[in-house]
C-alpha cells in the first residue's frame, strides 16, 4: 500500500477531515438564508416524530440542516472509508451514526444492512429520528425496499427530504452529489408522511415505494426551483 493510501486510512487523518466538514457545514448552514416549504412543516411533522426522513444520496451533506435543535436523530451511514468521515462530521453535528447500508442478493450481511435495519428499529423505539437514503449504493434515484421495511416494521412514517442552496457544488458522481457553499439562499422543503401499513401485501408496499420516490423527485424540483435552478440529479431519470 502506498504512503498517501496509508495516510488517507489513517484514524487520526479520518477524525481530522470529519471535524474540518463538520465546521464547514455548520459555515453554510450559519451563511445561507433558508426558507422553509411549507412554512407550518415542523408543526404538521412535529407531533409525529419519531419520523424517518428519508433522501436522494447525494444530499447526505446537508440534509442535516432541516433537523430542529430539539430532535434526537440517528443517520444510517455506510461501512466504507467515505463512511467513516461523515461518521465523525455527524458526531460533531449532534447526530448519532449507525453503520451498515443497503445492498442487494449477498451482499446485504456484507454491507451490515440486517445490522443497520435492527439498530434503526431500535433507535425509532428510543425517540430518535433516523435518517437515510430512499435509493441504494449505485442505483441513484430509483426508492429502494429497505426505507419501506423499516417503515413498516418500525410503523413510523417516512417524511421526504429535500435540502438545497444556491451556490453550491455539484459533483459529477453517480448520485449527482451536491455540496453547499457559503453566502447564498437555501430551501427546505418537506413533502408529506408516507405510512406503510403493518399489514401491507407486496401490492401496498410497492405502491408505498413508488409514493416515496414520486414524492422525493417532487421535493427536489421544488427545492432547486426556489433557488433558481434546476436539479442537476434529475438526467438520471431519463
């Protein structure tokens, strides 16, 4: 393994990275003007809480933003080294990280997700809200099943979640990752809860899983149009 592989890997160097994100995003989130969508969203959502607030990837950096100071939460964050520096930049920001990710055919123990769906359902029973990705690793914008079983199982609803700024970042990535700067406007915009019956057959829980991802897409175009653009994620559909 080369020096800068072995440097990057390094613990100190992962700690060290997490907490320069950490104060960055806490810059953009104290230099953006950010509206709310709708304006009564906390009350409508407030009374529900535990929720699970459910994302595109690619908006895991700034998501966060639309967590009131009140609100215990947990984030499903995955394995990997990328993984291990949002671990740190989440703990810094008052967010609690459980590992693991979704994944599909074997590698699903691999990737920690049986792991990650119990301590979610366990974090949902203490009071803390969870927050994860609607779409798995390399699948960008298409809702996978795992939001959708832990909704059902935990029978707490799923509350989309779109947050954007209008000068940012956008990488070039599979999930057209977004990354806010400093000094501009922003826009939260939460779409409705979804609940997924206990009792739900295969019929519902795809229904649900389609509502999820209409809902998801929604929020984002409104997101990007309060700031004056467009959705850089949104080609993938095509």
């Amino acid at each position: 393994m080369g020096l800068w592989k072995r440097i990057a890997r390094s613990a100190l160097v992962r700690e060290t990275l997490g907490v320069l994100l950490a104060g960055y995003l806490g810059l953009v989130r104290r230099t953006n003007r950010f509206m709310m969508e709708p304006e009564d969203a906390y009350d409508r959502i407030g009374p529900l809480m535990p929720v699970i607030a459910a994302m595109w990837h690619g908006q895991h950096f700034m998501v966060h933003f639309a967590k009131r100071p009140q609100d215990r939460a947990a984030s499903l964050v995955s394995r990997s080294g990328d993984g291990e520096l949002n671990a740190v930049a989440l703990r810094r920001l008052g967010i609690r990280a459980i590992r693991g990710s979704g994944a599909r055919g074997r590698k699903v123990r691999e990737k920690g997700g049986a792991t990650a769906l119990r301590g979610m359902l366990r974090a949902l029973a203490g009071g803390e809200m969870v927050v994860m990705t609607a779409d798995v690793p390399k699948i960008s914008r298409v809702c996978g099943t795992g939001i959708i079983a832990l909704s059902q199982l935990s029978g707490r609803p799923i509350v989309p979640v779109a947050v954007v700024t209008s000068r940012r970042i956008d990488i070039r990535s599979w999930d057209r990752a977004s990354i806010g700067l400093p000094f501009g406007r922003g826009a939260i915009v939460l779409g409705d809860p979804i609940f997924v019956p206990r009792d739900a057959d295969e019929a519902g829980l795809e229904a649900a899983r389609q509502e999820v991802e209409r809902s998801l897409d929604a929020i984002h175009a409104r997101a990007y149009e309060r700031v004056g653009s467009q959705d850089p994620g949104a080609e993938v559909r095509r």
